[in-house]
C-alpha cells in the first residue's frame, strides 16, 4: 500500500523485510535495512492509479522465514538461479534502458534453470515528463544502481510455495500472416512474412497495421507480448526482444482497451497477490489513473518480469498453502 516517508523509515527500522517503489527523492532518503526498491512514481493503489513523488509503495513480505539480497551486472544477471532457495521466489528489479536487463530480455527465454523456480519482478522507470535516469536499490547496503539489477531471494516455509501468473488483454489471430524475425534482439529491420522476407517498418505501414497493437506469441497457450517502442530510420525498436524462431502475429485489435482489462481484472477478482505491477502501457491505453483494479496494487513499471520480461501485462504472484 502506498505509505509516507516517515511510515515507511519506521516499517525499515523495525526490521520488516519491504519491496518498496516509489520516486527516487524518496528512495535515497530510506535507512538501511531488509529492503529492495524501484524508481516510478506510477502506480496503481488501495486509492486507484496515481502519479505521486510524495509516497512510496510499499509491500511487506510477512511470509518469507529467511531472506538474502543480491545485486547482479550483465555478465553475471543469470546467477539467480544458482542462488535461489530450494522452496522461494526470487524477486528481481531492473533499471530500464540499462544493459544488463537488455541481457536478461534477450536470454531469459532460453536460461531453462528459470523455470524451475519463481521468478517475478519489474523494471523500473521515471517521470515520463522528465529527462531521468532509472534506478534500483538495495536496502541492504543502500547502494543505488542505474546498471544492475537487484534481486531478493525469499524462503518460504515447507508448506507454502510461490505461484507467479499475469494478465494479458491480448491474443491473436490465426488467419493472420505468421512473422518471424532472424535474430534474439531489441530492435529489427527485416523480417519474413509468410516466409517471404520483408522490410519491417515498410510492411507495418503498408498493412496500416496499428503499432499500438503489440506482437503476441502463442507459448503453450499463453500469448507473450513484444510492444512496439518506435519506428525510425527504417528500424523498428521493441521494449522486449523478439526471438528468432518463434512465430508471431500482431495483436488483435481491442475495440475498448480499458473495458477490456477491467473485464480480465474482474475475472481475478478473488485472487490474493502478495505482490503485482502493472505496464506503464496498460495504464496509459487502458486509462488506469483513478481506477481502482483491487487486488492487484502496485508500481506501474517499463516492463514486467514473470521468469521472462514481458511487456503490456499485468504479473501477479500468490503465496499459496
């Protein structure tokens, strides 16, 4: 829930173990303690969306019996998996833009040990109305970083486990033209439709495909989306990589974004998540500022981070047993 400074230092020093997001004038003013932190100033509350730099986020992790926090650069980011506990969730959050989450983005997918235990987490951003740098913290040390993620390793008890989902107001069409792309990358220029190769930026504006409109790809029944960041000289650059052999299609339209989500939200309605985020996008398009969307309150994020980063998707994750 959304907490004052003074609130959240008290929480800090007695002991309580916090992920917390929130502006980075508040963040840099937090003690030291059992804690990880995001920068945004976007977020979805107990109040409904709001921009605010006057309070922090705050989830209280009362169900971990042991925590450790690490932080990770972008030759190293995939020891998560090595440091996990056997029964936990791994929490991770990185600065957008920075170098080692376009390292976790292009080769989570392919790193199999991350299926293997919970992984949620966002990447945290800024004022989109200000030239600003992204930041993550760890409490722990009150080290800030623009360059490496942070991540917090939670045990659970025996008889409890983690279960981590999303959201995804997206799906495909079947009929549609199959897209794949040659490369593991953040950014394209060719691409083959149909098996026939293509220039990218060219076929989006031929097809008077709408870029708002994510690609989706079907994972086992799961569509994962790869927004569209611009299109510029010719390239087109995404928010998350596209992947070679994988097979893509653009979203189907949604004539009403914000019906839409509220109606996926409303089928969740007695879900019970110890922790969520929500895309910048979805708040933006689904117009979220001053609507309540109870249980899933958090920071709104530049990405989400369901094992693999992920982009105009609510994740969630429940504690259960």
């Amino acid at each position: 829930m959304l907490r004052t400074l003074e609130e959240t230092v008290s929480l800090i020093e007695e002991g309580r173990i916090l992920h917390i997001a929130a502006d980075e004038s508040l963040l840099c003013r937090l003690p030291k303690g059992k804690w990880i932190g995001g920068t945004t100033p976007y977020f979805i509350s107990e109040e409904g969306g709001i921009f605010t730099k006057e309070r922090l986020f705050v989830n209280e992790i009362d169900y971990a019996e042991d925590i450790k926090i690490c932080s990770y650069g972008k030759y190293n980011v995939f020891q998560i998996v090595e440091e996990c506990f056997d029964n936990g969730l791994t929490m991770i959050i990185m600065p957008y833009g920075s170098e080692v989450a376009a390292k976790y983005s292009r080769e989570a997918p392919e790193v199999e040990e991350l299926l293997m235990h919970p992984v949620v987490g966002w990447i945290s951003g800024f004022d989109l109305s200000e030239a600003a740098e992204a930041k993550v913290y760890d409490g722990s040390t009150l080290k800030a970083y623009t360059d490496r993620a942070v991540a917090m390793y939670i045990r659970l008890s025996g008889e409890k486990s983690a279960m981590v989902n999303m959201i995804n107001i997206f799906s495909d069409d079947k009929t549609d033209p199959v897209i794949r792309f040659p490369e593991n990358d953040l950014k394209a220029k060719k691409c083959s439709v149909n098996g026939q190769e293509v220039d990218f930026a060219e076929h989006i504006k031929k097809k008077g495909i709408d870029p708002g409109m994510p690609l989706v790809a079907d994972h086992n029944g799961s569509y994962i989306n790869t927004s569209i960041k611009g299109m510029e000289d010719g390239e087109v650059s995404f928010f998350a990589p596209v992947f070679r052999n994988i097979e893509y299609r653009f979203a189907t339209p949604v004539s009403d974004y914000a019906a839409e989500f509220e109606k996926r939200i409303t089928e969740k309605k007695n879900c019970e998540p110890v922790f969520a985020c929500n895309c910048i996008l979805n708040y933006q398009k689904g117009n979220l500022e001053g609507k309540k969307i109870a249980p899933f309150e958090g920071p709104v994020t530049f990405g989400e981070v369901a094992y693999q980063l992920l982009n105009q998707t609510l994740v969630y994750c429940e504690i259960l047993g």
